[in-house]
C-alpha cells in the first residue's frame, strides 16, 4: 500500500482511495508487460485527443510506434502526454448501485514524449518490440528497408512519472446492507488468445510458430 | 466504405487509410454499444490525461461518471474531451515487420462534456447505466440515496463528432513477399466472461442472477 507521499509528481498524487495506489517500478513494469494495448493521450489544437495503440517497454522506458504520417505521433514530439494500459479483470456486482465497481490494473504515465531520431537506433527498437511481443519473429522475417524505418515514427516516454492502480475482491458494501438478500460478488473477465489462423496465402504445411500460439494478453 | 467528406468535422477525418473509417450511427452505436470500457482524455493544467472508466449509451449520447470528488470530473464540464473505445480484435502478423498490425474496432467521441445537473435527471441516467449493462438489476437494488445521487457526477456527450474505425482480416504484404516461406496470419484474441464469483457473505442459496452470467464485453 503506497503513502501519498510516495507519488513521484502532484498528477500522480492519487486524490481518492490511496489503498489502490502503487508507484514502484516493480508495480509499473508488471501492467505495463503484461497488456500492450494502451490509449495515448496527446493535445491537438488544444483539444484531447486520445487513440489506442500498442506499447512495449525497454527498461525504464515505454514505447510505441505508428506511421511517421500520423498527425498524432507528428505532434507530439517534446510535448506531454499521457499514456495509460488498463486491464479489465471484473464486474463487481454489489448490494446498492453506488458501490458497484470494476476490478482492474491500470498504469498511467506522464512526460514529454521523445521521437527516436537515429535510424539505427530507431531499428533496434523496432526489433526489440518484437523480442518484446514475438520471441524469436524478427529474425525470421524479411529485413526491413531503409525506406520502412523512415515511415516509422518511434516515440518512447521516461517511466519517472507513472501511478499504477489496482482494485481486486469482492464489493464493499455499507455495512447494514449485508443483511438484504440481494445477490453480489464478481463477474470476472478475461482476455483470450484463440488459434491462429493461417493467412490463405501462406505457403502449404508451414508450422505455426510458437511465439503466435503462445501469445498471451492481461 | 466512407469517403473523406464523410467525416462529421476536420478531427474526425482520417487522414489515412480512409478504407477503415465510418462516420454512420449504426456504425458508432455498435462498438460503443459492444464494450463499456472506454478512455477518457482532458486537458488539467494544459496537460492530456487518459483515464479509463465504464460508458454508456443512450440515444444519440454517450454517458460516464464517477466520484464528484474525482478532478477529472469536475473539470470536464464544458471542456473538450475526447472518448475513445476500443477492441483489440487480433495481432496481424506479416511477412515483414513493417506490415504487422492489429484487427480492432475502434470509436472516438469528440466534443465538449456536459454534466448532467438536475437530480432526477442524474438518478434516471444511473438506472439506464444498469438497465443496459445489467438489465433488471437495479430494481433489485437497496435505493440509491440523495447523499449517493450527490456524490457522484454523471458526464455526457453528444455523438454528433465520431469516428470509428475498423480492422479485419488477414495481413496486407508486399506482393514480392507473399513468394517467401514465412508463416503470417491472424492470432484472434477476445473477452470471456468467467463464472460469477459469489459474495463471501452472501446470504446461503442465493442464484446467481441471468444478468450476471449473461454480461459479455467485446
């Protein structure tokens, strides 16, 4: 359980329900490995805009990546954004609509977004992304061009801002409510991979590989 | 198929691969409709935050809410937001690193939230959040207080500015590649419900209801 005090910044002070609150890294790099899918949250014309993408880290920091035609990615070089991953583990169903909740596993991290300029660098992320999500896939491909890593935006945020929350368990009902006969617990949900489906294309009697069976989300 | 003159306003418009947008009712209603678990973007101290929460539709709204203790809330009235669902539908793998993607359907909502401020007003709308993710529940509830009704914040945003988009199928290569023996095709990945876990202090005998075993998201 985290302390207010333990928040590396006011924006990932948690105002509310501090129990759920975890900053360490420890807490941070186990949400962050274990769901790709994340929303990323850029200011465009000074407005929100936030669109999902995928996300893998590298140490102490998170990256992703798009077209270098997207205006989002564009823009956001040096500008701050927020990146969140969030796991929906659950409906809690509970005794009054006021404390009906959701478990979850959520991580949000805030910075100034950077572009990895350097191709080669830019190229060693993009392998490290596979390594990441695909063990093994990368080497197995055609090698990718000078021109694809130019159309390749790659964008990567420090981890030294970044709240990770948890709810988990049963609902909490206001005491006195235990007595009615009502119907409560939790109605858990989870993300499965289902068999891989050959492209129609592939050649005949190809395997398919460990990393696309063995693929795992939440 | 849309074309770009489709799109409700200028951050609508795709300015790629329009092929994967929609701008239609039928089209938005659908994906909102098919997964409550969305992320939320403000602006608090010119800043983007991305924070994930439960929404709901009715008519031509999407609806979402919270603690009237929450910052975000509270800031959001009359601010712009934007409200983005998304399925992660699969991981399409390629031949080539660069063709790798992801099947999804995705809806963003932009526009300027409103809080919902009347009480009856705001109570109606917590009754239609049950009555459409978990149809007949409320009314088995203990009654929801004035105290609760206060303290929680109930947002809501026209759909007249969305956009969804969608990807399917099988991977897109270089015509040169498909000659390559390489394994590429579709990992499926989906939501389960699993079963209901009852309440440890549940009343003895108590059936799990039909809206709890039938919820499904995705």
């Amino acid at each position: 359980m985290a302390r207010k005090s333990d928040a590396p910044s006011d924006r990932t002070r948690l105002r509310r329900l501090h129990e759920r609150g975890k900053f360490d890294a420890a807490s941070v790099h186990a949400v962050l490995d274990a769901m790709p899918l994340c929303h990323v949250g850029y200011q465009i014309d000074g407005a929100p805009i936030v669109t999902p993408t995928m996300q893998w880290r590298e140490g102490d920091h998170v990256y992703w990546h798009g077209s270098s035609a997207s205006r989002f990615l564009r823009a956001a070089n040096a500008t701050q954004v927020c990146l969140t991953v969030t796991m929906w583990d659950g409906l809690v169903m509970a005794r009054s609509g006021f404390h009906h909740s959701a478990n979850y596993r959520s991580c949000m991290v805030f910075g100034e977004a950077e572009i990895v300029q350097d191709p080669a660098d830019k190229t060693a992320r993009l392998k490290a992304m596979f390594d990441v999500w695909f063990p093994g896939r990368w080497n197995l491909l055609r090698a990718i061009t000078d021109q694809e890593v130019k159309a390749t935006t790659v964008l990567r945020l420090p981890l030294d801002e970044a709240s990770v929350k948890i709810r988990t368990g049963p609902p909490s009902d206001d005491e006195e409510d235990y007595a009615l006969p009502i119907w409560a617990g939790v109605v858990p949900l989870s993300i499965i991979t289902g068999q891989p489906v050959d492209d129609p294309r592939n050649h005949k009697g190809l395997p398919v590989p460990d990393h696309a069976t063995n693929f795992t989300a939440g």
